[in-house]
C-alpha cells in the first residue's frame, strides 16, 4: 500500500473522484486535463500498490485511501 507521502497531486485528485464512487480512467483524464495515458498510469500504481482495483476492463473502484482520515469502502 502506498502512504500519504508517496502521493502527488494527480493521486490525490483520483482518490478524491475514487471516493466518490467508481471511475475510468477517460472520465478523470476529462474532469481533471491530465492526459489518459497518464491517468492509466496512475490508476495502474495504485492498484499495483493496493490502493484501488480493477472492476471490470477500464473501471476502478477504491480500496484503500492512503491519507490521513482516508476512507476504506465497506
């Protein structure tokens, strides 16, 4: 699992979208201007790490914020 400090600011917008529900990565590269390669890449590291999983092809869900006060889906 990553922590806190090895976060950047795009993993921190993709948690916060991940919080809010499931996501592709099309959408975030969308909402937040970071091209889809490097939201692909991103959403990779954090489920390599633990962090998010893949669903289905293209779609992720969190499973474990790495910030403090960060929420685990139950």
């Amino acid at each position: 699992m990553l922590e806190e400090d090895d976060l950047g600011p795009a993993d921190e917008k993709l948690l916060d979208m991940l919080n809010e529900g499931r996501v592709t990565a099309p959408f975030v590269a969308d909402e937040t201007g970071y091209s889809l390669q490097y939201v692909r890449d991103r959403l990779g590291r954090l489920v390599e790490h633990g962090n998010a999983r893949k669903v289905y092809e293209g779609l992720y869900e969190l499973v474990d914020d790495p910030r403090e006060g960060g929420s685990s889906p139950e």
